[in-house]
C-alpha cells in the first residue's frame, strides 16, 4: 500500500507483535518521509505504543522489521536506535527528575559526544571543549523550546507543560533525524495544545522528521502531513488527512460499528 | 554561605591545608590511638566515596562493597609479605590491587545488570560474604590466604628507603607511623575527591545519573546503560582495591573477619547518613561515622562515673545503643542526610511544607 514512496526515513516492514495471545501488531507496513509530519492514531489499545517501542528498540518485534534511512534497523537496543537517530518522548513524561532541566538536555547529547573517564579525571583541552559544547547546545535548545529560564530547576519542579516541552528538548539533543512524540498534548489545555502544535511545526520547519502519536484528532488532522490509523493491531488506512477523516473504517473504530 | 566557592579561595585552602595539618599532632595529644583513628576516618572517606560513584551517582545499591577493599587488602598482603616470600614494592602492587578489585568490579557487575534495587542488593550482599568466606577457607589444599589466621608481617607502605612504619625526624620533627600515613591518606583522599567532583560534572557522570533516574528514558537517549554500569562497579570497585592495600600495609595485619557485612553496611551507612550523591556529605558521614564510635567507646565510661559515680551501663553496649538511636534520629529529621546536594535540600523544603 505504501510501497515506493519518494524520500523514505522510515519503512515498517510487516512488523509483529504478541504479547502471550494478544496480537498487539499485526504485519503493520508503512512508510514515513524525510521532512513530513506523521501522524498515528487509533483507539486506546489499539497498538501505537506498542509500535513506537518496537521502532526504538525497547520491544524487539515478532516479525517483520524496519529499514531507517537507507539501512536495516537491528532494533534490539534502544541506545543503537538513538545513536541511528531516532529520539523519542514518552507517553507518562520520563524525566531525571533530580536533575536539572538544563542537565536533562546536557544528558541528550551524550549519544553524539565521547568523552570518557579519562578525558573527565584530567581535564584535558578537547574534554573541555566538548563539555563548554554541550552546555551550549543544551541552553540553545532550551531556549527553542522556551524554557530557558527554568534552567537550573530540577526538573520534577517543572510544570507539566513545562516538563513536556523539556523532554522534547533532550529528544533534540540527540540530533534526532527522526522525532517521536507519544501523545505529547495528553493533559493539555487549548492555549497549551496551541503551543505546542506551534513547536512541533517549528521543528519540521528545522528540518526534523516527526512521528506523532496522538489522542487528539483535531491537533493529528490539522498538523499532519499523512495520518495511519491503527485499529486491533492492524493498519486500516495510511493517507492524507483529508481522505482519512472520510474513510468509514476510520469512523467505525473511532465510533465503534 | 556557599562552601564550595569557600574552600576554593585562597583564605579556604590556606585554612583547610592548615586544618589538616594541625589535625595528627593535636589528635596525638591524645594519644597515638587518636591519629589511628582519624587515619581511618580517612580510609572510610575514600571508601565512602568510591561507594559513592556506585550508589550516589549511578543508584546501584552495592552491599558488598567490602569485597572489593578485601581484594586490595589481600592483594598488598600476599605480595608483600613472608608468606610467598615477596616484597614487591608499591607502584607494582597499587596498581595490580586496584585492577584486582576492579575486575571483581566487573565479575560481580556483569551478572546483575538487569537487576535493580532491592534485587540488587541483595546479590551484592551475597558476592560480599562469598569473597569473605573464599578468603576463610583457601588455606587448603594449597595455603593462599592462610585461612582465619590471617597474613601478618604484611610490609607498610614504603618509597624507596622511607618508611611509613616507626617514628622518623623531619626537619626536627618527630613524626610517628600513623601521623605519616595520615598525610599519605589525605593526599590520597584529595585525589579521590578531585576525581569524584570531575566525574560527577562529566559526560560520564550525567549519564551515570540519568540511569539512576531512569533506565528507559537514558536508554532511550542513547546511553549505553550495560557499559556505563559496568563502568561504575569498576570504578567504585578500584578505589575499594587502593583503600585495602592501605588499609592491608597500614595494620600490618589481614584477616577475614575484617571484612564482614556489617563493614559493607557501615560504609553506605557513611553514604546515606551524609547525602548521597552529594560528595561534601559523604566526606561527613564517613568522617562522624568512623569518629562518633570511638568517641563514645572513649567517652561514654568517664561520662557515666562523673554523673553516677558507678558504672551504670556497660560502656561497650552502650555506645552501640547510642550509635544506633543516633542514626534512627538524622534519618528521622534528615531524611536526605547531613549535608545533603542543594537541589536535594531545597526539594525537601518544598515538599515539607
């Protein structure tokens, strides 16, 4: 269905997933491209989390497999996802919580840095350097999500908008080619939701692909570029906004039949 | 008053240095006893704090710490000593004692990695009392380690012709054995605490955090969570091989019971007590930790004789009681220790209100 897209970053090959006898995924295919916002969406249960583990590596899959960026994804450790850059925010935010904010994107960029003991105990020039470059990137991206006068707090004390927007700033460190959001707008108000739908669009802008895995049909339809839906595990439709919002299997997992 | 920025100016330094300095010839007017005291009150500071990088920092609780100085400690006394008959000096035996420990660091980390918690503690705490009982019996069939009677006649620790055993003159000085080695574990001490501050600000250190804080989400950014664990057991594990070798060339003397559980447990009581993670903490809790028993061992007689005129309580029994119902109350009243991080205090502030 989705075969021979132009410009693919992503590519889910027939990827499976049980849990004992629940089919979680059943042989979903899809394909993300460079420079798109990409929505997922479906009832509760119907395998978007589980999809997302899968692609970074915190689940391996039954079956089927993913092609990142020109080559085989060996999804088995989430550390080799983000080292090919896939980032990812979570569902329930996972802060360090007694870390600061700014401290939390300092960890980000441990995947693209290599400073090891020895360059710590000693202190020698290029240690430094890299140390003052990590600071640097970390308050730049502070400020690109708008946070950065809460950096010195930690980041548990941060509001939960706030903490939202911090965990998307870490994701960024990584200098992620690929940035997935798992409903980033749950527990958000309009003004907030309007933010951030601001911040996602800013990002693409920069040039991040985005997978988005959302509650919220009306920020999905309006912010995305294609939309899949998900139903049971399986894949009902993979199309332009538009079309999707028509398509009457869409409406019958969402209304229920 | 922000301590950190004190003991970084000159007027701190000058003042700590001289502190420090002054510390062994005041304790010895006490009594040689006392500067053997404050030499382990040291000890346990490096101890505390190569503990410290394993629970502090990357939230592994070990209680089996002690294995690792045990090693060291054995380390330093079977090469040097009468029983193989070796005398190896120490920048051989350092060396190979801290690579010792640390690959029983790795030894004991490699199979516990998916375990956290409680689960680990408890491994740890087996590993601990398995390096303690291979030491009690590997007298047979091939005498290694002489078994409970211990390896005595264990060389101190030398630099060429000097010795840090018996009183040698120093610009007129007389210093003794124990106020020697107390200057070589300060320096020492100084060293570790270098070390821990720079790797607590490091790329290392961070991620060591974050895995503390949460494993999905640092796994999720990319960090390497089995290296870096493993890392930090073999770090925490060579700064426990260095203290033993000390603590082995300092005694004379190395036996089994030395490093039992109750060691372990002293030694993250010093973390815990002081604020974990928090390296001016650990460096008090150590410090009352290794002080405060004797103190009372010291105290607590005299004490009971002037306000009674008898010996109400056994002195011995009583300390452990005191000790004890001390540690209930700090926990009580300062539940994230002493000193505790400033991030830490100011958290426990808000959520106390």
């Amino acid at each position: 269905m989705s075969a021979n897209l132009p410009n693919p970053l992503l590519e889910a090959k027939a990827v499976a997933k049980h849990f004992g006898g629940v089919k979680a995924l059943q042989d979903v295919s899809l394909t993300i491209r460079k420079g798109e916002i990409y929505g997922l969406i479906g009832p509760n249960g119907a395998g978007k989390t589980t999809f997302f583990n899968c692609m970074t590596g915190l689940y391996v899959p039954d079956g089927g497999g993913f092609v990142f960026d020109g080559a085989p994804l060996v999804a088995d450790a989430p550390d080799k996802a983000a080292a090919r850059g896939i980032a990812r925010t979570f569902q329930n935010i996972r802060l360090f919580g007694n870390m600061t904010a700014l401290e939390n994107v300092m960890v980000g960029r441990h995947v693209r840095t290599k400073a090891g003991v020895l360059g710590a105990m000693f202190q020698n020039a290029a240690t430094k350097a890299e140390e003052a470059a990590i600071r640097q990137k970390a308050i730049d991206l502070l400020h690109y999500v708008r946070i950065e006068e809460r950096a010195d707090d930690l980041s548990r004390n941060l509001s939960y908008g706030d903490q939202r927007r911090l965990e998307i700033a870490r994701a960024l460190a990584t200098d992620p080619k690929l940035l997935c959001l798992d409903e980033p707008a749950a527990g958000m108000n309009g003004t907030e939701t309007e933010q951030l739908r601001e911040l996602i669009d800013g990002i693409r802008r920069d040039g991040t692909t985005i997978l988005l895995i959302e509650h919220d049909v009306k920020l999905v339809m309006g912010l995305c570029d294609r939309v899949a839906v998900l139903d049971y595990g399986a894949l009902v439709i993979e199309d332009v906004p538009a079309v999707v919002q028509k398509d009457q299997r869409v409406i019958e997992a969402y209304l229920g039949a | 008053m922000n301590f950190g920025r004190f003991f970084r100016s000159t007027a701190g330094i000058a003042l700590t240095a001289a502190f420090l300095i002054a510390l062994p010839f005041v304790a010895a007017m006490g009594g040689q006893a006392w500067v053997r005291i404050l030499d382990f009150a040291i000890l346990y500071v490096f101890l505390a704090l190569g503990l410290n990088i394993v629970v502090g920092l990357a939230g592994l609780l070990d209680l089996g710490y002690i294995a690792f100085y045990a090693v060291g400690a054995y380390a330093w006394a079977l090469l040097a000593s009468p029983h193989f008959g070796l005398h190896w000096p120490i920048w051989a035996i350092l060396p190979i004692g801290a690579a010792l420990a640390c690959l029983a660091g790795v030894v004991l980390g490699s199979p516990t990695l998916k375990l956290r918690g409680d689960y680990l503690a408890i491994v740890t705490l087996g590993f601990g009392e398995i390096v303690r009982i291979f030491l009690n019996n590997l007298n047979s069939p091939i005498n290694v380690t002489n078994g409970p009677q211990g390896i005595t006649l264990i060389d101190p620790v030398s630099f060429g012709a000097f010795k840090f055993s018996g009183t040698t003159q120093i610009f007129g000085f007389a210093l003794s054995g124990p106020q020697k080695y107390y200057f070589l574990l300060v320096a020492l001490a100084i060293l570790v605490i270098i070390i821990n501050v720079r790797l607590q600000n490091s790329r290392i250190g961070r991620a060591w955090q974050a895995i503390r804080e949460d494993e999905i989400a640092a796994k999720a950014i990319g960090i390497n969570t089995r290296n870096l664990k493993l890392l930090a057991f073999a770090m925490g594990a060579s700064f426990g091989g260095v203290a033993g070798g000390i603590f082995s060339a300092m005694q004379g003397f190395v036996s089994p019971e030395s490093f039992s559980l109750i060691e372990s447990i002293m030694i993250l009581a010093m973390v815990v007590l002081g604020g974990m993670g928090h390296i001016p903490g650990v460096i008090l809790g150590a410090v009352l930790l290794t002080v405060l028993p004797e103190v009372l061992r010291y105290g607590v007689g005299p004490l009971q004789m002037a306000v009674f005129g008898k010996m109400l309580v056994d002195p011995e029994s009583l300390r452990m009681l005191v000790f004890g119902l001390a540690l209930v109350l700090v926990m009580r009243f300062k539940p994230a220790g002493l000193w505790p991080s400033p991030e830490r205090k100011r958290e426990l502030q808000e959520t106390g209100k």
